[in-house]
C-alpha cells in the first residue's frame, strides 16, 4: 500500500528518509552480519551511533557546554515523577503553570512523588473545563524561593502553543517539549531542563531527551533510587543500563535527516509554513472551520478545530481517510478535528489537506 499522510498526535509520522534506511540496515548494520537491536550496548558499533545522536541534537540545538544531553526511558510521564524526585524535598516547593492535561499530570504526581513537598499552581487558563491560551507574564504568580518552575511548551491535545519562555527570574525553568521539541531552535540557556517524549518530533516511543544543565544533574537527591538520579545518566553517558538501542538509532536517523533538510532553522521555515497554510485555510471559512484556540497561542504541532456538528466531524474525517490521510480525530477529551503537524509532515502534506478541507465544505453545508 502506498504511505498515507500521517496527521497522527504520537506515535506519529517519521521521514520516510529515516525508516528507510532502518530498512536497509535491518538485518546488517555496518557489515556487521546483524541488525542494530542485536548488538551489544557496550559495543564499538552501537556506541558510535549513540554518540553521534548526542552530537546531532548538540549541534542542531546548540546545546553549549552547559547542559547534558541524555536519552532516558519511562516516557514523558516518568519525568512527571522524577522531576519532583530528584529536586524537591519535603517543606520545599515548587511552581507548576497549569495550559493543559499534560501539565496537570505533571501537576498530580508531584506530591505523590514527594510527600510534604508544596506544589503551586503559578497559573492556570483552564476555563469551562478547557484550556484555550497562554497566560500572560502578569497572571503567573511565581514565588522566587521555589525549587523550579514547571512548564508544557505545547499542549498536545488543546492546541495551544507557548511562543516564549516565561520570565521566571533565577529560579530554575523546566520544560515538558515532548510535543514541539525541536520545531525551531529553542534557547537552551533559558531552561534548567527539557525533556521530551521521542514519539512526535524526533523518533519513536521508548526514547526520552532530557536535555539538563551540569550543576543540576550533580545537584538532585542522593536517597532517591540510583536508576531514577539524573546524575546516574549524566556520568554514563545514558549507557548505565541496557538502554533502548534501536529507539536511539531511529533517533539517529531522524536528527541526521533534520541535519540534511538544513537543521532547525529549516525545520522552523517548513513549520511556519505549514501553519500558514492550515490556519489560512481555518480562518477563510471561520462560520465552517472553528477554532476555539487564542490567535496567539495558536500552536504550529497540533491544530485543533470545529466542524458545524459532530456528523460532519465524524464523515471528514472518514472521507480524509478514504483520501489517504490519517489521524485526524480530536482527542477524546476535547472532540472535533486534531491536525498533527510534527516535523515529518511536510508543507505539500498541509496543502493536501488543506484542499480536501475546501472541497468538503463546500460538499456538506447543513
Ligand atoms: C506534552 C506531553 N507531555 C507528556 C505526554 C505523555 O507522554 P508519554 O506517553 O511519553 O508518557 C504527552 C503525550 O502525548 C504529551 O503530549
């Protein structure tokens, strides 16, 4: 069968570049007579392209001298608990701004992870039971003796997109990217920590960034488990245990494939472009397409929206489908229309879409 256009939330599509040359390398890598998954972690094979992945996000980051680069498992959902237990203590407290289900996960497993401690809602834009924007610098009430400050730079499933780093003055800023890391260059220097779900931006699941800086890695709890330290990470190069070996690979390969298209300055072009088209395309029908989100938080990765009514929701997306384009259903908790528009997606995907969005309305006015 031929590819389908892939609009998926995560897992989501990755470069067909990337997974063809897994397919190539399946069965031997290297001449080495063996796929990657078979070769040993401690081996000079699989540790060449581990640390060629840590160059490659290094290099298209700029990540300087310092911030670890470490790729980690537990999904995005794990560093909800390990954030809290490698920095805070009981008594102590820390800040959490509050755009979407994600953060409030985030938000729930901090006193779980860590009894005692106080967490803070800085800030929330939860309204009727969404979340629609970003707050403004003014509504955060940050305290400056908190442990950190905790952020989600996206929300995956309200579609709402941060477009600056909040001023959080020397406290430190931790960031859940897992649904835009990578989208454009990020300030690294602004973030104590990043971390992010390898499965919309940059590969597939089981594989988890963290992008941390030095003196904080060294700084976490010493009574925690040595498996859930950052530190442990740090001073192995994320090669303390067996680590997921072909996650990374595929990590590999997409970071090489983002390096080729010309690294994140084309990728942000390439993003921007596609939110032009999409966008453009929403807000020349507004009474049709119906967005729900503030303009300007309107996210560049997930692209939410209304039809008239639920039938017509339901038939676009199985008429899109027919039309060889995939993913397109709203999350559960919001309904309607999620265009998921990672880094694989390219600007002739959005087009087609775009297209078939015109036709369908002008077909099925109610
Ligand atoms: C912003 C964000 N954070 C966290 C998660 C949870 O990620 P995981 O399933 O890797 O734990 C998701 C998943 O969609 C997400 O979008």
């Amino acid at each position: 069968m031929e590819r389908v256009i892939n609009f998926n939330a995560g897992p989501a599509g990755l470069p067909l570049p990337a997974l063809e040359r897994a397919k190539n390398e399946l069965t031997d890598i290297g001449g080495s007579g063996m796929s990657i998954m078979e070769h040993s972690h401690r081996g000079k094979l699989y540790e060449g392209i581990h640390n060629e992945a840590i160059a490659l996000l290094r290099e298209l980051l700029g990540v300087g001298d310092t911030h670890h680069v470490l790729f980690m498992q537990g999904g995005a959902s794990q560093q909800f608990a390990q954030v809290p237990m490698n920095f805070l203590t009981p008594g102590k407290s820390a800040d959490y701004i509050i755009t979407g289900h994600w953060s409030e996960r985030a938000l729930e497993e901090a006193p779980l992870a860590v009894p005692g401690a106080k967490i803070n809602v800085a800030a929330s834009t939860k309204q009727d039971k969404t979340f629609t924007r970003i707050p403004s610098q003014a509504e955060l009430e940050l305290d400056p003796n908190a442990t950190y400050v905790h952020m989600t730079t996206n929300n995956t499933i309200y579609g709402t997109q941060w477009f600056h780093e909040p001023e959080v003055g020397k406290v430190p800023l931790i960031a859940d990217m897992s649904s835009d890391f990578l989208w454009r260059k990020h300030d690294v220097s602004k973030y104590a920590m990043i971390y992010a779900g390898a499965q919309k931006n940059i590969g597939p699941s089981g594989v988890v960034v963290v992008v941390i800086r030095k003196d904080l890695a060294l700084a976490g709890r010493k009574d925690i488990p040595v498996i859930f330290r950052y530190e442990t990470f740090a001073k192995n190069n994320s090669l303390f245990n067996t680590p997921p070996t072909f996650g990374i690979y595929l990590v590999r390969n997409v970071l090489a494939w983002a390096k080729d298209l010309g690294g994140l300055p084309a990728l942000e072009q390439r993003n921007r472009e596609k939110g032009r088209i999409l966008y453009g395309a929403i807000d020349a029908e507004p009474d049709y397409f119906r967005s729900p989100v503030d303009k300007a938080a309107r996210s560049l990765m997930n692209v939410v929206f209304r039809l008239p009514n639920e039938a017509l929701e339901e038939k676009f997306i199985k008429e899109a489908e027919k039309a060889g384009m995939v993913g397109l259903k709203g999350h559960r908790n919001v309904g309607g229309i999620r265009v998921s528009t990672y880094n694989a997606v390219s600007p002739d995907d959005v087009k087609t879409l775009a297209a078939f969005m015109k036709e369908f309305s002008a077909k099925n006015r109610p």
